[in-house]
C-alpha cells in the first residue's frame, strides 16, 4: 500500500475535494491513498509536487508520529 502527500493546493489544483483527508497540523499539505490519487494524478512517483510513503514503512511511521502530522492531542 501507498500513500501520497503533496500540498492541498496541489490537491485541489488536480481536482480533488480533500476537505475530509487527514491534512498536517498546519493545514497545508494533504495525504490520500495512492490508488485514489492516482484516478486525477498520473505518474504519481515521478511528480515533484507529490511525495509517496509505502506502508507500512519505517519512514512513514516517522512521518504521521513527526510534529507536522501528530496533533497535540494524540502526543
């Protein structure tokens, strides 16, 4: 499994409505499954805008647990 992140701008430059995916403690940037994205957003890998996690990894662990995706609350 994939999961993509790139700017909500970029998102919804691309099309989609991401106003319901989890978004980064500051709003900016949004992750979506990669098959999801990959319906509006071609060649998702070789896109500068977009970065792509497999998971489970430990990257992407570290991500979600980092202070731009970990909201107080869940610390």
């Amino acid at each position: 499994m994939e999961f993509c992140i790139a700017t909500v701008e970029f998102w919804e430059g691309a099309g989609f409505d991401c106003s319901d995916w989890r978004k980064s403690v500051d709003g900016t940037k949004a992750m979506v499954h990669a098959e999801y994205a990959g319906i509006l957003v071609r060649n998702l890998k070789a896109n500068p805008n977009v970065t792509v996690y497999k998971a489970p990894s430990a990257e992407f662990n570290a991500l979600l647990n980092s202070t731009e995706w970990l909201v107080e609350e869940e610390l």
